[in-house]
C-alpha cells in the first residue's frame, strides 16, 4: 500500500486541522495517510482514514525535562507515528546520526513507528557525494530492532521548489533498497520528499522501491494535498 506522509511543520491550527480532515474523510483513497501535526494537535482523532504522527520525540523519557515530551507521551495521545531527524532538526537543532538513533530507538520502545528522515545536502549533491552520504545516515540513524519508514529528502529540495532527476531519485532508492535488505528490513518502505505537489508527483510515483511520499507545504490545505491523494490513487 502506498504511504502519503503530510508533514505540517510549525503550522496549523485546530480549525486548519478540523478542515482538512473533514475533506479527506469525503476523499475515496486505498492509500495510507499519516498527518504529522504538531504536539498541540495529535489528541484526539476518530478518523480511520487518517494516521497521526508527531513530528519529533524527546532525547528523554519522562522525567525532570522541562518542554520536552516523550515517546510514552505522544504514544499516549494516540499517535502511532513520529518523524525522527527531520532535516530542518538536523540543522536548526543539531541533531547528528546518533541523536536521531537514539531517538528512533525511544520511538520503538513506546509503541510508535520512527519515520526516519536522511537526505544530503546541496554541496553534497554538487560533489556527487549523495550515495556514500545517504547510506552513513542510513546505516547510523535506523533503530537497534523494529519498524520504521524511511524518507528520503534531498535537503535541498525541501522548501525550495527544486526537485533531483528522476533517474537520480530511482538510484538513491534501489541504493536504499538494497541496503535495507542486507540488513533483511527489504519490507521498510521508502518514501520521497522535498517540494512534492501535484504536478510533479506524476515523474516520481512510478518509480521502483519509491513506496510514497512525505510533503510539507502542500499538506496544509486540502486544495493542494487531496490532489496528490487522489494521482495516488
Ligand atoms: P516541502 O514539501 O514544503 O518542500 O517540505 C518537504 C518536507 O520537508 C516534508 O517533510
């Protein structure tokens, strides 16, 4: 089944959230559909249609850690998912590999699904360095046992507008592919994302091992986000 991350970063609120909902619940689609909304919105849900992730967890369990909020917390308020290493944490919070390992292997252990986020940056991607880059964040970022998903996101396609090739996008994923199955995890899926809307979706779903996407900005409003349901549908 194919997976459609929506990641809504620092924004929405509840009338946001209580809109969108309401048109996917309308919207005929097989595809799995994870909304990864902020602490102030994961409580709560009664869709079936729609999974709730957070969008980072706690270096901590509970504890005496003021601000921070747990695995066991986010568990609790019914999410079943939560974005570890997201490449805006691996910049503005300096968040290395083994921060994000840490905090998958916390995700595990309270019930929840780390969708684990790698991708290189611009001058890596200049200096043909993606390959070796994305499998040491893969390698060293990835829980000591259980599920996960994996996402791959060209930091420099995230926001940007700029999308890689797609011959470029099929190579890193069969890289991905193939690593995971050394490691006999060949059933993790593998999601693409960086500056995914509507249009070019169509250049990317066809694409062997690419098992779905996680988007940002055009998962906020139900104009732009049920018209990538529904071409992957
Ligand atoms: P955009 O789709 O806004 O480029 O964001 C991608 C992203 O970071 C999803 O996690």
């Amino acid at each position: 089944m194919k997976i459609l991350v929506g990641n809504w970063k620092s924004n929405g609120n509840m009338s946001d959230k209580k809109k969108l909902f309401a048109a996917i619940e309308r919207t005929k689609t097989d595809i799995k559909i994870i909304l990864c909304l902020p602490y102030t919105l994961l409580c709560c849900n009664k869709s079936n249609k729609i999974a709730i992730g957070a969008q980072n967890i706690s270096d901590y369990t509970n504890g005496a850690f003021t601000g921070d909020i747990s695995g066991q917390m986010i568990h609790d308020t019914g999410a079943k998912y939560v974005l570890v290493g997201h490449s805006e944490r691996r910049t503005y919070h300096h968040e290395n590999n083994a921060i994000v390992k840490n905090k998958a292997n916390l995700a595990v252990q309270n019930k929840l699904i780390p969708i684990i986020c790698i991708g290189e940056t611009l001058a890596e991607h200049q200096s043909n360095k993606t390959k070796p880059v994305i499998k040491k964040m893969l390698l060293n970022s990835i829980p000591d046992y259980g599920n996960f998903i994996i996402a791959y996101e060209p930091r420099w396609a995230i926001g940007s507008g700029k999308t890689p090739k797609q011959t470029e996008v099929a190579k890193i994923h069969q890289m991905i592919f193939d690593i995971l199955k050394s490691i006999d995890k060949e059933k993790t899926p593998i999601l693409f994302g960086g500056s995914i809307n509507a249009k070019n979706i169509t250049r990317f779903k066809n694409i062997p091992h690419v098992d779905g996407f996680m988007v940002g900005r055009a998962s906020l409003k139900s104009e732009t986000f049920l018209p990538i349901i529904k071409s992957m549908n």
